[in-house]
C-alpha cells in the first residue's frame, strides 16, 4: 500500500498515471481484429516525457560560524543556541534566499517561540556585508510573541566590532546592501557614548536592536517602533542627557516600517482573514517580507479545531497578495502527522487554483526533519545537555484503562456517524475527553474532588470536573438533535460511564497501578524510586492519595518507604538528573518534556517505566511510527523508539485518534476563582472588570495591585513587572495572570527553600501554623524560661540588630503578647488574632532572632499577618497575589533568597508567558448601566 506521503505526491501520481496508460496501451495491441465501429474514439495520446526535475538546492550551513555571544538577563555565562535552533536560521536564511517552501518538524523538543530564529539569521546577513539585514513576517502569534527577546542580549562589543568592520564613511568593499543610517544606531553603543554604570551590564537585549512590528485585530496600519529601539539601555542611564541621545541614534529611521532593517513582522492568531490580507497588503507597500514563519504549535491546534485550512489558505494567500515577489515559507510542527495532514491540505487546495498559479515542482513544502532536543526559546542553559547520539535504552510500558478508553472511542464514534458530523455532537466529544481525563488521575475522584472544594477554586472548574454535567449535557442533546439507530448504544455508553465514575472513587486503574509499581520495587526490589508527573497538581494529587492508600501488601503504610520515594513534576526533573543516580525512574504519563528526555537523554536509565492510558499509548503509536518508517533524520533516537514501539503493537487501531488524542495525558484544566463574582452580594462600587485578549474577565477592587509587564518602565523590576493598581490600569497594559501551574512552582520552590507551606490550608489554619511555629522556635531557643525574660532577652536582641527601631518597640508587656501562645490551639477563629509586632519592619527582626529565614518572614506576613487583619474572609485570590507579590515586586522576596537562579529564571519565564494584554478595564457600575 502506498504511504501517505507518496499518495499525496504530485509527481508520484503522475507517474502511476503513465504506467497505468502504458498499460492499457500493451493491452489493446494484444487483442484481436474487431469490425470498425463509427463511436469508438481514438485511445489517448501518450504524455511527453516529462523533462528532468533538478534536486532542490541544498541548505548551506551558515548560522554557527556567525553565532555572537548571547546571555540571558542576569546570567554571566552566555547560553549557546541548540543544533535544532541553528539548523531552522540556516532553513530560514535559504528560503529567503530562493523563495523556496518547507515543512520543518521540530521534533521531539518544540520551540515555543520563533522570533530567536529571526535574530540568528540576522547575525548572519550583518557579518556577510548585509546591512539592510533580513525582513521576515511571523504567524499566528500571541501579543507575547516579543516578550523573551526583551531578556536575550547580544554581546555590546560583538555587535559595536560589527558596526566598525561595516561603516560607510566612504566606500567599503565589505558591504553588500548599503544603509549608512545603521551606523549612527550602532555606534551609540560605543564605550564612550554608553558611561559605565556599576554592576548593570550593557549588553542591549534582542528587542531594542531589532525593528519588532505586531499586526492585532482590528488593524489599521503598521505604525513605528522607534521608541522600542535602546529603550532598555536608556532606562539604565542615570543621566537623561545620555537618554536623550540615544533617542536621536537615527532610531526613527530604524523603526519605520519602510526603512527598519532586520525586521520582524507578527500576526496576531485571532485576526480574520479579511484583517490577514489587509495587513499583508500594507506590508507589501511598505516593503515585502522574504520569508514568512507559520507556527503550527500544539495550543493552536488544540484551540483552533480549524487550523489546517485556515493555515493552508494563509499560505496560499501569500503568494496572491505578494505576487511580483513571493516570500519563502517556512512552517514548523511539532508532530509527525500534522506535517501530513496540513502538505496533504495544501496540495489539495493548489489543484484548486488556476493551472497557472499552481506550483510546478515537488519540492513545494517537502518535510524535513529537526532533531530537537532543547524547548522554549531554543537557548540552552549554562549547563544544559544537548546529546546528539543517545546511546540505545530498553523501556516498560505499562497501558491502563481499557475499559474508559472503549467507552470513550465509542462516544467519538457515535458523534462521527453524524449528518452534521462532530461539531454538531460536540455534547458526545466533551463527555469522551472527560472520561480520558478522569483516567488519567493519578489518584481517586475523593482526592481530586476534596482539592476542588478549596475556596480558591472557580465554581466553573467545579461544574466542569463533575460528571452529571457532561451527562446532562449528553442527555439534552438527544432530546433534541438525537443521534437515530445509535441511540441504544449511546444510552450504553452513558451508563458504563457512570459507573466508571463511581468505581473511580477512590483510585482510577492509573493510581492504582503506580501504586502497585512503587511498591514493587520499594520492597522487592529494594530500589529508590522517582516518579515524574506531567504538572505538579497531580504530582501533589498523587502524593495524597499515596499517603492514604491502604492496599499496598503484607499490610505495610506509605510512611515505611515514604524515604525511598522522590515525587518530581517534569518541570524539576532535568534539574535533579544527575542526583537521580542508581534510581529507578516511572513516568507517570509523558508529555513532551518528558519524551524528549526518553528519547535523547543517557542520565534515562535502563529499564525506566513509562505509564500511560490507552489513549495517550495510542497516539504515541501514531507518532512514533512514521517517524521511524519515513525521516531518517531521527535515525539516532530508533533504538529507544523501537523499544517503546513493540510495547504498543497489541493496542487497538483508531482513526479518529491523531484528530481527538494525544500522548501527553489529559488534564484537567484549573482556575482560580477572581476576587469577586460578578452575580453576588460582594459587588461594590469599587470594583472593576479587567477584560483581556484572551477572552478571560477578571473582577478586581480599585485599589488592588497587580503586575504590569513593561521591561522598559524606570520602576519595572529586572524580570519586567511593576506594581500597578487596577484603577490606573489602561487598555494595552500588559497583565500577569496567576495560573495554577505558576502557582504550583512557586510553592516548590518555596518548600524547597524551607519555608513550611501548605497549599490546602485556609487562613485560620495558616495563622495557627504560624503560632505553632513561633512556640516551636521559643522551646528550640529559650526551653523552660519564664516569658518575661524571654521576652526581655528578644527586646535586646531586635535593639542590638536594628537600633533605629527602639522607638517602634513598644513596652514589653505589650511585646510579651507576641509569644503568649499557649492558649491559641483552643481560641476560636473569630476571637483568635496574629499577635505579631504592628510593623512589617519590626516583625522582620523580631521573626529573625527567633531563627526564620528572610523566605520564610516574607511569606508569613503576607500570608498569615496581613490578610488576617485586612480581612477574615477566605479568598483565594488573595493568596496568589500573596505569591504574585513574593516573586514579581521590585524588591522580591524570592530574589533575594537561597533559591537557585534556575528556578527563578523558569519561574521569571513561566511568568512571562502568563501575560495576558487588556482590551477593557472599567469599574462594575458602568457595567450595570
């Protein structure tokens, strides 16, 4: 049977036609005389002999030997672009080049951003002579796209040496596209124009040296970049004088749209096609671009269920709207079957066009592999392991849950059988994922249901984990559309999965089975084990349910092996590889992190046990199997795949799975509830609605502080916030929104700096933590020593650490308050009170000569002392602005401790990329009217 590649062929179809014709051609020159009959017509001509095709020019290396030192914010080593990163600014120098087409896999990393593919290429242009550099068009894209270039800097001496080698003072046989305005902008990063400035280094970053343009919705025009350009490097000037002469650095020139060299255009992703092509067009009049980059990312996919022909026609409407000069493409996926099905896409709707307009070669948009083995931005770490040849592994795979995963294929079956097909059963599909979802727990319903009740969660991620709804839903969409003969096998299908839900009570088979493995080879094979979760809410998901779990053999508890356990989010897991030693590692679920590290990593031991459901080992099948059969580029990682693949062999087939499934487990989806709720009793006139470009509406108070990304703010902290209150907010700012998942990170990282903290504890149940703690370190300090003198003794002792406080002390009677603890156990929430000095100042030192960290004082007065005295009322919201104001104030706490600056610079990212722009912000009371 021909692949699917070669049915999809141009050429390779015209080929079977010709051998088909010869065929029947030797055919009837083999039967005998037939009378001559008036109707017969002639049998067709032969075809020409199709001329010889030329091979496609090869991509020539060029990007390494132009690379310049690049660092991060705050990192003195420089960090070193992946093969995969160089191998794409090859690719995209080519097609801008030759106009040529492509279909790259980025795969088993993917990038999440491409814009560090656009500075590279233009390292190379500049250091070949190139002056007007390289113009490029981006698309679809977040109003973030920009945002990491903001903390990527080149090296200032590099670019300045640059500068020098290419100056137009006169005649310069080295360039080779002349722009003489350029050299006034380069040159102002020159010793003499910049004076230093004490432990501020600088090196500019990406986006104030390369012209960066967005096309939103509701475009108009494309406007100027100008005051981006050295808008970080002013900032660090302590003199305006210098300020202001940067400003005249020619950056006007530079960041017009008309004349901006090396310049990046972006569409947003939710812009129409009408908007599309309008934005294309006024590009072509300001000046086309020479290569486009189409970002087929998994969120797309997910969020845009028509992304293969909105993409497809995108593509196709380049070449219309710049006609004299097409523009190369590149598209970058990160799975197999998605380069198929959007090259099968394309082709389809080129035979479409007019035969003049169609391509003329077999070339057009040809797949190629990447290797790739480093995500995100495509920067490694200081230290990060990039290995090029894996050595071979042997794997287990274990598959769970055969009897949700045929209830859920059959749900997607019914809906496919459709008239309308599955948009119109979308009832059927949600209630399918649902069940794929709860399969994936790594724990029981209880577990996940007791951390939903927590005040902190929104009543729609309440609504939406419950099962009744999706059968309430189901059950309606029969009373009116119906599903006709499949009726009976529906009402099957809704029933079984009730009583899935029920059995799953208190274990899924997933939690069951991991249990089942960590005892296993705790107490039989006398083994450390390391399981690795997806997110870090199921990992803390799993570590409840572990604790309680009561059917481990011969009757033994958690707490016997709890030490031979290590309970990793995959977010940690490349950090504590190398401590990973001689532990078994299980995978519980893979996402693309984690197969990445399967794939390519040698620190992955032998025998390392991967978990999944039927559904995720289904579409792991359909991934692997491809890239193994057709792109030997991936050759050096077949022997771990092949492992893998044999495991997956006896799984039932699914056609529908590369369109519904996914190998990364399903998760449910969790959001913080706002601070308050638009149909309740709490709604003052001082609060305001936030809406933003994602669709989401937040309910804040006026007064409320949340964090604006704007880098080249003066009062912007290093990582890009500044504080801001919600009233003088504008459309356009940019806003951090806390998830669950940067709030997961930053409870680690909390706990792991020693900060006792437990999420599941309201503020009742935080403040008795703290007094427990406070009496704890007294016994630890002072033993059995009356208070008065303890008391005396802490008086002293603040004194002599911060003199300038004697005055804020107040008499130690009155001090003798904060220890006198002994009845807060049996005080009842309402009469109970913190009992701690008034002064954030004072407490600070009154909590370090009883032992605290400067981590942990922090989070106790924002979490325990502050809130208790504002408010008594259980919000959740407030406890991630607490964590929001922990890490992203100007002076964070965060920063400023023992935690590694690998997991701030992740947690600083993670941040970054939860930045969501304001399209509206406007008090409640013009919303009534």
């Amino acid at each position: 049977m021909a692949s699917a590649k070669q049915r999809t062929d141009p050429w390779d179809v015209l080929r079977r036609r010709r051998e088909e014709l010869a065929k029947r051609s030797s055919h009837m020159r083999g039967i005998t005389h037939i009378p001559k009959k008036p109707c017969i017509k002639p049998l067709p001509e032969p075809l020409p002999a199709a001329e010889p095709i030329s091979p496609p020019d090869p991509v020539i290396p060029r990007t390494h030997d132009a690379l310049l030192p690049l660092f991060r914010d705050d990192s003195p080593q420089p960090s070193t672009p992946s093969r995969a990163l160089v191998r794409l600014a090859d690719l995209y120098l080519h097609a801008a080049q030759h106009r040529s087409r492509h279909i790259a896999l980025v795969w088993p990393a993917s990038l999440k951003t491409l814009t560090v593919i656009h500075a590279l290429a233009s390292l190379v242009r500049w250091q070949h002579g190139d002056k007007q550099g390289i113009r490029g068009l981006l698309f679809p894209v977040k109003t973030n796209v920009f945002n990491c270039l903001n903390h990527i800097h080149f090296d200032r001496t590099s670019i300045v040496n640059i500068a020098k080698e290419l100056a137009e003072a006169t005649t310069n046989p080295r360039v080779k596209r002349s722009m003489p305005d350029k050299d006034a902008f380069f040159f102002s990063l020159n010793d003499h124009n910049l004076p230093p400035i004490p432990e501020k280094p600088l090196n500019p970053t990406i986006s104030e040296l390369l012209p960066l343009f967005l096309a939103t919705p509701n475009f108009k025009s494309w406007t100027s970049c100008h005051s981006q350009l050295l808008a970080m490097i002013r900032k660090k000037l302590l003199k305006r004088a210098h300020a202001n002469a940067l400003k005249q650095s020619n950056c006007s020139i530079i960041g017009d749209p008309k004349t901006a060299p090396d310049a990046l255009f972006a569409l947003d992703g939710r812009m129409t096609k009408i908007e599309l092509r309008k934005a294309c067009e006024a590009l072509a009049k300001c000046g086309p671009p020479e290569v486009v980059m189409v970002h087929v990312s998994r969120s797309l996919r997910f969020e845009a269920p028509d992304w293969k022909a909105q993409l497809a026609r995108f593509c196709l409407m380049l070449e219309d709207v710049f006609r004299s000069s097409p523009p190369g493409v590149i598209v970058i996926v990160d799975e197999p079957h998605v380069a198929y099905q959007l090259k099968d896409k394309l082709w389809e709707l080129n035979y479409k066009r007019e035969k003049a307009n169609q391509w003329h070669t077999p070339h057009e948009f040809r797949i190629s592999g990447i290797p790739s083995t480093i995500s995100g931005d495509g920067l490694s770490m200081d230290d990060r392991y990039e290995p090029e040849h894996p050595a071979p592994r042997e794997f287990i795979v274990n598959i769970v849950d055969a009897d949700t995963a045929r209830v859920a294929d059959k749900l997607v079956h019914i809906a496919s059988t459709l008239p309308s097909g599955k948009k119109i059963g979308k009832p059927l599909i949600e209630a399918s994922s649902f069940l794929s979802r709860l399969a994936a727990l790594p724990c029981g319903i209880r577990h996940m249901s007791e951390y939903l009740s927590s005040p902190e969660i929104s009543n729609r991620t309440r609504t939406v984990f419950d099962w009744p709804h999706y059968l309430g839903a189901v059950n309606e969409f029969d009373r009116n559309i119906g599903v006709g003969e499949k009726r009976p096998l529906l009402k099957e299908c809704l029933e079984q999965g009730s009583q899935l839900f029920g059995k799953y009570y208190e274990a899924t088979p997933f939690a069951h089975k991991l249990a089942d493995l960590i005892s296993t080879m705790t107490m039989q094979k006398k083994k450390k084990v390391a399981i690795i979760f997806t997110n870090t809410l199921y990992r803390r998901l799993a570590e409840r349910f572990l604790s309680e779990y009561n059917d481990y053999p011969e009757g033994v508890t958690y707490e016997s092996f709890r030490e031979k356990i290590n309970l990793l989010s995959e977010i940690h897991l490349e950090d504590n590889l190398n401590g990973l030693k001689g532990t078994a590692i299980i995978f519980a679920g893979l996402n693309q992190s984690c197969l990445r590290l399967v794939l390519t990593d040698d620190r992955i031991p032998h025998h390392s046990v991967i978990l999944l459901t039927q559904q995720a080992g289904k579409f792991l099948r359909a991934t692997l199997k491809p890239i193994i059969e057709h792109m030997p580029e991936f050759k050096s990682y077949k022997p771990r795949m092949e492992s893998i693949l044999r495991q997956l062999h006896d799984l039932p087939g699914d056609a529908s799975v590369l369109s519904t499934g996914s190998y990364v487990l399903p998760t449910f989806r969790i959001e913080l509830s706002s601070d308050v709720q638009i149909n309740n009793q709490e709604v003052t006139s001082g609060s305001w609605a936030i809406q933003f470009d994602n669709g989401e509406i937040q309910y804040r108070y006026e007064a409320s502080e949340v964090y604006v990304y704007e880098p080249t703010s003066t009062y912007a902290s290093d990582a890009g916030f500044r504080a801001c209150q919600v009233r003088s907010l504008e459309a356009g700012n940019k806003i951090f929104i806390m998830s669950v998942e940067v709030r997961e990170m930053i409870e680690k990282a909390l706990s792991d700096a020693g900060v006792s903290i437990s999420s599941d504890k309201t503020f009742e149940s935080a403040l008795r933590s703290y007094h427990e703690q406070i009496q704890k370190r007294l016994e630890l300090r002072f033993g059995q020593v009356k208070h008065s003198d303890t008391i005396r003794t802490i008086r002293e002792e603040i004194i002599l650490l911060a003199p300038q406080l004697k005055s804020y002390l107040p008499s130690l009677q009155a001090m003798r308050h904060w220890i006198n603890l002994e009845h807060s156990s049996e005080t009842p929430f309402e009469q109970l009170r913190p009992q701690a000095p008034m002064r954030e100042e004072v407490f600070k030192v009154f909590a370090q000569v009883l032992g605290f960290t400067s981590l942990e004082i922090a989070y106790h007065w924002q979490r325990v002392i502050v809130p208790i005295r504002n408010t008594r009322r259980l919000d959740g919201r407030h406890v991630s602005d607490i964590y929001s104001y922990m890490l992203l104030q100007p002076e964070s706490a965060m920063c400023n401790s023992n935690i590694k600056r690998q997991t701030l610079a992740r947690l600083f990212n993670q941040a970054r990329a939860n930045v969501a722009t304001i399209e509206r912000v406007y008090p409640l009371k013009e919303f009534k009217k």
